[in-house]
C-alpha cells in the first residue's frame, strides 16, 4: 500500500493551477497569425498570481507510476479537495488495495488523519510531523504552484499538441539533483495543467499525472472536506 502512496502525495508538490485569463495565445491562434508564446517567467508569475485567487479545488488526477518489481506502469486515480491554504484532502479511488483510503490534512490546527477502510481505523497525527517523513511542504498552497525557482532551474520546453490544443511545455530540474526532469503540460486556453511527469535519474519515467475535471472556487464546503467514516481513532 506505501509502495503507490508515498510517490503519489509528493507529486503534488509538483503540480501547478492556473485559473482562466481572458484572451491570451488562443486568440492569436484563432486569428491564423504567429502565437507569441509567452516566457517562462511570465508563466511563473502568472502562476502565482493566479494561485493566490484559489480558495477551493476539486479535481481528479489519474496516475501512473513506475513499478521497480516488474517493470510495468502501476495505474492509479483519486479525487483531490481542498479549501486554500489550510483544508486538504485526498480520496483514493483505484487501485483496488488502496480504493476508500483518505488523506485529510488540517494544517491550521497541524493534524493528519488517515483513514484506513481495511481496519476501519483513522490514524491521526502531527501534520509537519507527518510532513517530514514523507518529504512533503506543509503548506498545502504550495504544492499547487511551481517548483521554487531557488531550488529548481525552470525553463519552456516547447509547445506540445494535445488534442488540437497547444499546450506549454514547462520543465523543472532540481538545482540539487539536476539529472532528474519534471515536465509540466499547461493548457494554452485555460491556464491549467493537463500532465505532469516525472523523469528519474536514469532519465525513465516515473511517474505521469493528468489532472481532470477540475473545479476552482466552487463554493467547496469545509464540512465536505473534514467528513470521514466512523472509525476507530488512534493518536500518534
């Protein structure tokens, strides 16, 4: 079960939100004319002037991530919810071991509850404690943006076609691991990130995200996202 999560949880450290802009390349490419693509700069500047604007998110991201055992990709999928800055939560939904399985993060009060539909069990612990193990930010808003530009080197990579979509090829390479490459797909027309991968030293694949049906400041409900089973407690 560790094996799928771990890797999971610390992709969205990685993953960028945007919310719409009007008008922006589309419209150039509409006009048939030659798109002005914008810098890497001014992508990471809107990022995060956008990402101050979120105060809810809904979305559902579906994974593959590397399996060392057998080679294989190993698919996964959940549902991401989260009220900015301090209100996270995580429903997995396949693979099977892991399908009812949560995540509900509260970093005001610095607590993590984990629940477990095996034992019908929530396990509830100190979040930066938590944080710390698995090599996570604790601050949830975080890991909705870019990489830190201090510790990674970040430059556009092209434009990828998705669909008939262009789409901004980001990528991002840690200033202290710098053989490994994270890319970034963001959305020309809407500001979001459609995929996410990630390259590991040997420069394979290890993990891929695509991020789909999301949701931003729908009026996301703190009760939904602090709602678990009834369960057993266990403080740590």
């Amino acid at each position: 079960m560790a094996t799928l999560r771990a890797p999971f949880v610390y992709a969205f450290l990685i993953v960028l939100f945007f919310t719409c802009l009007s008008g922006g390349p589309a419209a150039a490419l509409e006009q048939g004319s030659e798109p002005a693509w914008p810098s890497v700069d001014e992508i990471v500047a809107r990022a995060e002037e956008q990402l101050n604007a979120i105060r809810q998110v809904e979305l559902i991201v579906e994974l593959e991530q590397y399996n060392p055992t057998d080679g294989r990709m190993t698919p996964g999928r959940g549902r991401l919810t989260a009220r900015m800055p301090d209100l996270f939560r995580f429903d997995w939904l396949q693979p099977d071991m892991l399908a009812g399985s949560i995540l509900m993060v509260d970093r005001a009060r610095n607590e993590a509850h984990q629940y477990n539909p095996i034992r019908e069990e929530i396990i509830v612990q100190r979040w930066d404690r938590l944080a710390a193990q698995q090599n996570l930010v604790p601050e949830i808003d975080r890991w909705l943006a870019l990489p830190d530009p201090e510790d990674y080197d970040i430059e556009l990579g092209g434009v990828e076609i998705v669909d008939d979509v262009p789409m901004f090829l980001v990528l991002a390479r840690p200033k202290a691991a710098p053989d490994q490459l994270y890319e970034f797909l963001v959305h020309s027309e809407t500001w979001l990130v459609h995929e996410f991968r990630f390259f590991d030293a040997p420069g394979r694949l290890a993990l891929r995200g695509l991020l789909k049906d999301v949701r931003i400041n729908g009026g996301l409900t703190e009760s939904h996202i602090r709602e678990l089973p009834r369960a057993r407690i266990r403080h740590l």
